[in-house]
C-alpha cells in the first residue's frame, strides 16, 4: 500500500504550474459535451439534415446534462463553492452519481456522517472520480465514509475486471512531482494530495488483481 504522508518530501510543485494543469484538465472534461452540443445545433442548422432532428435534440439533450453534471461537480471537487464550509453528504452524493451517470462503472455510495467539512467533500468527490475512472470497463465503485473520533475516514474501492491505476495518478497522490504520463490525471491527484496536507490529513492507495482502494483520513 502506498502512503502519502502530510511530511513528504517530495519538491514542491509551482503554483501557477499546478493551476495550469488543472485548468487543462477541467477543459479536457468540458469540451467534448460541448463540442457534442455545437454539433447538435448545427445538424438542426442543417436544411439537408432535417430527417436527424430527433437525433440532434438528443444529442443536445444528453449533452447539456453531461456538461451541467460536469461543472456542479468541479464546483465542489475543485472550486471553492460559494466559501462553503460544510457540506451535506446527500448533496455530496447527488453530484458524484451526476458524473458517474457517464461513466461505465456504478456507485454505491456508503457515506454513514451526515455532513463533512471542505476537504472531507473534495476528498470524497475526487476519490469517488479516480475509482471510476479505474473501471475503464465497468465495475462498482463503494464510496465509504464514518467519523471516529476527531478524524474522518474515508476508503473508495473500485472493482472490476480491468481495474487499474494510473502511475500518474499514484505519483500525484504520493506528492511526487510528474514524470512521464498525462498531466490532467496527475495533477487531480496531486491535488488531492495537496489540501489533504493542508488540513493534516493523509491518502493512501492500494492496488491489487481487479482492485484499486483508495483511504483516506481527514481531521474533522
């Protein structure tokens, strides 16, 4: 298991190198609904394609819920959210089952504390958004949270028969500074690890034959 600890040592990463990847990645999520939108209108634009305009509506449709899921979700998991400080798990879990509406794996969300505080909510969201995203081909994704004591503990599983983990992503959790790989997964990752530490929390990741885990412990 791999331990992120809030004493790495790992060199710092700029901040303004940081918020440009992020940035990269937030358009790399945004685009393709919204592409898949323009595409839409123009087919309705299109005298000789009139015979799709149901398809186009659809694709319209279907799009414009990825992009709103898409950016309620960044909102919470990467934004600051109107400075709210405490969040409603119930709310928590409507926006990670907005996303996992387009993914291939599904959500069992498992969250037994009402409400959370900031980086409890990031590292809820984030987490639940990694371990669908290491279901490439489905599988079910157990979304776990409980207060013990002064401390939140959180434990994601992802569970499916091509389940996996990015080195990436395992580098950006460790604090580790990106080598090779694609930046937008990274970059969440070392997110994470960031206001993790910055709250005296801690992240570990685990990953095993159709099995990747992700713990987490966060102050309350």
């Amino acid at each position: 298991m791999s331990d992120t600890p809030s004493s790495s040592a790992a060199a710092p990463v700029r901040t303004a190198e940081l918020t440009a990847y992020i940035a990269a990645r937030m358009c790399h999520d945004f685009i393709s609904p919204a592409s898949a939108i323009v595409s839409g209108l123009d087919l309705l634009d299109d005298p000789s394609a009139q015979d799709m305009r149901e398809e186009a509506m659809g694709l319209i449709a279907t799009s414009a819920r990825k992009l709103a899921d898409l950016l309620a979700f960044t909102r919470v998991a990467f934004g600051a959210s109107a400075s709210a400080e405490t969040f409603d798990v119930r709310e928590l879990e409507k926006l990670a089952r907005g996303i996992f509406g387009h993914m291939r794996a599904e959500l069992e969300w498992l969250v037994e504390t009402p409400a959370v505080n900031k980086p409890a909510a990031r590292t809820l969201l984030n987490l639940a958004q990694l371990a669908g995203a290491a279901l490439p081909t489905g599988g079910v994704a157990k979304v776990r949270a409980v207060q013990e004591g002064a401390a939140i503990a959180i434990a994601v599983e992802a569970t499916g028969p091509r389940a996996r983990l990015r080195p990436e992503v395992l580098a950006g959790l460790q604090g580790q500074p990106l080598g090779e790989g694609l930046h937008g997964h990274w970059a969440q990752a070392y997110y994470v690890h960031l206001f993790l530490t910055d709250a005296g929390g801690r992240v570990f990741a685990d990953v095993t034959e159709e099995k990747v885990t992700f713990a987490a412990t966060v102050p309350a």
